[in-house]
C-alpha cells in the first residue's frame, strides 16, 4: 500500500478528472440518476473529494475516506474552500479493506471509485466489497469503479511504449491471463488490477448485491487529442452533444470494452 499512496502524494487526482470531464460527468450522471433524494453517502476512496463535493452541495451527508492521508487532508481544504464543511461528519484516512470507523448500515448509498484498481489479489478485492456491503443499509445503493482488462491491452497494443513492460506480445499475453499489471517506469500508474468484464456482475453479486447496471465511463477516451481539437473547434455545445450521447450509450454492452473505466450500480440484497 505503501507505493499507491507515494503515488498519490505525487499525483494530481483532481486534476486529472479536470482534465478528463466526461468520465465525472457519465458518472455523475447515473450515480444522481440512483440516488435517494437525501441520506447519508459514502465516498470510499475518495482521493481528493472531487464526488464528495457535489454530493454535498446536493445536501447529502458525507463520509470521505481515502488510504492516501495527503489527499483526505485536501478534501477538507476543498470541503472549506467552498464553504460544504457542515454536510460531512468525517473525512478519514483509511484502507477500503477496513473501514473499522464506521458502523454497520450506516449509510443511504455507497461510493468506491477507485480501490477496485489497486488490488492485485483476489482476497483483498473480496475483503473492500464486503466491508463496502458491511457499511451500506440493506436496500442501499452501491456505485464501484472497475478497469476492463481488454481495455488495457488494447492501450499497451497502440502504445507500448506508454504502458512498458506491456512493449512486447508475451508480457501482454501474460497480462490478459492475469490482469495485474505492474508499470516498469518508475512514478507511473501503480500495481493495477483490471477485471474481465464478463466477471464484474458476477463478482458483485457474490458478495450481496443486486445489479442495477454496468456502465461505460469514458468510452470517449477512443478519441485521440485531434479528434477532441476538432470537435472543441465547433463550439462547446458540439462538445455537449458529444457528452449526452455518450450518457445515452454508456449503458451499452458492446462499448463496456472501450472505456477505460466501468461503473457498477447495484444495491445491497435484504438478506
């Protein structure tokens, strides 16, 4: 855990969601589109709070956690800056594999956006879901981020020298058997796990959750840097057409493949 938070402390999360908007925005988009009206929200693994925010000025009360201490501590500036500090009951630094500060059923609805992608071994992604079930109220809705392997290697094939040791045909192989990914450069995207996308639905619902929907992040992430140029030429409200007919589409099981990251939405069975 010890390299994901040196990562982080070096890392500029929020940045990075200002930079790719759409994946916030498709996100954002269902994650209203579930929740109840009011309640209590979890945002687990939160980085620097960039869901933690709108879930506030939505009026939701939140609890922010985050394993990287430097990032839980600019989620408080932020939740000051703008003046949100009065809808969060605590901001925490913790391991998603053990949220031993928060009670059981606590909470209304459940975000965890981004400890999915760290852990390579399958106990620890079964521990983070339980304790994510652990904490949600029965009925509770849960939104979990996940990484599609084919994704990936379809990344390392157009740029193997971005993603080494993914720069040669056996090391990829190796990786769509596996779907743990270490980056040989140093200070580059950590250990990594990503999922098959045929296995997300049934993993969750193994650990106790009735599936809503799995949903395509960014499959605009396909577009390169002069295909976005082109379309920002046209005006932002070509770009606004861009982002609704992703929203319409994120939903489609034929793109979940070309998104560099996947949302699932279910809730928390009864029993």
């Amino acid at each position: 855990m010890s390299k994901i938070i040196n990562y982080y402390n070096q890392f500029d999360e929020w940045g990075r969601l200002e930079r790719e908007p759409i994946e916030f925005q498709v996100n954002w988009h269902f994650i209203k589109k579930y929740l109840p009206q009011t309640g209590y929200v979890l945002d687990n693994g939160a980085g620097p709070g960039k869901y933690s925010m709108e879930l506030a000025k939505e009026g939701y009360t939140v609890i922010l956690t985050d394993l990287t201490p430097r990032l839980v501590e600019i989620a408080k500036d932020k939740a000051k800056e703008l003046k949100l500090e009065g809808q969060f009951e605590g901001f925490y630094a913790a391991d998603a594999r053990d949220l031993n500060m928060i009670k059981d059923e606590q909470f209304d609805a459940s975000l965890m956006l981004g400890p999915m992608y760290h852990l390579q071994k399958k106990d620890e992604r079964i521990q983070a879901v339980r304790e994510l079930n652990r904490v949600t109220k029965k009925r509770g809705f849960v939104f979990v981020a996940f990484m599609p392997r084919i994704r990936h290697i379809l990344t390392s094939l157009i740029n193997p020298e971005n993603w080494k040791p993914n720069d040669n045909m056996d090391t990829i192989v190796q990786f769509s058997q596996t779907g743990c990914f270490n980056h040989a450069d140093e200070g580059r995207f950590t250990g990594a796990y990503y999922f098959n996308i045929e296995e997300i639905i049934p993993f969750m619902e193994s650990q106790g959750f009735e599936t809503l929907e799995l949903i395509g992040s960014n499959p605009g992430a396909i577009l390169n840097n002069d295909s976005w140029n082109y379309w920002r030429d046209k005006g932002d409200q070509e770009v606004r057409k861009i982002i609704d007919l992703i929203k319409e589409k994120a939903a489609d099981p034929y793109i979940l493949g070309i998104s560099t990251h996947l949302l699932y939405i279910g809730k928390k069975k009864s029993r």
